[in-house]
C-alpha cells in the first residue's frame, strides 16, 4: 500500500509539474529574480521606508514619504511580471484546491 501512495503522489506531482501554468509561473518567477528593474525598485522602496521613522516629528514630510512609498509599492506591484505571477499563483491555487479540501476534510 506504501508503494501505491508513493506512486500517486509522484504522479500528482509529475502531472502538476507538467501544467502549462506551473511552467508560466516558474518561468515568471525566474524572471522577477532575474530582473534588475524590479531588484532596484525594491531596494528603493526599502530605503526610502527607512526613511520615514526618521520623520515622525515633521507632519508633512512624514505624509509626502509616506505617498512616495505607496506609489513606488504601487509600481512594483503593478509591474507586468508581478501581476502576471500574482495571477499565476492565484490559478495554481484553484488547481490544488480541491486537493487540499479533501485533505482537510479528514
């Protein structure tokens, strides 16, 4: 019996494997690791968050570098590979669904 489970795991996991959006979204996820242009604006958005504890006491600069963060967060989350990751996971999760359902029903 070990054995049968053993080989149906693997088949699910070589069938997963073999989806189209599975491939997209490793393909999708090198690419964000890979890209410069997203690795900067991290880098930015976390220097420039640091910046903000530093002007707790100035209202108004606090507001603007608050602001700032938002839409550089808002740049990077909008970035085409993001959005395409970010919908790639979502459909990846629909696909195991059932699967973790029927495991948490026992």
């Amino acid at each position: 019996m070990k054995n049968n489970i053993e080989e149906g795991v693997k088949y699910l996991i070589e069938s997963f494997e073999e989806l189209e959006v599975y491939k997209l979204f490793l393909n999708t996820k090198k690419a964000i690791e890979n890209s410069k242009e997203l690795s900067e604006l991290m880098d930015t958005i976390k220097l420039e968050k640091g910046k903000i504890k530093d002007l707790k006491n100035d209202h108004i600069r606090l507001s603007e570098q608050i602001l700032k963060v938002k839409e550089l967060e808002a740049k990077y989350d909008n970035h085409p590979l993001i959005v395409n990751y970010n919908l790639y996971k979502e459909e990846l999760k629909e696909v195991t669904k059932p699967l973790v359902d029927m495991l948490s029903n026992e």
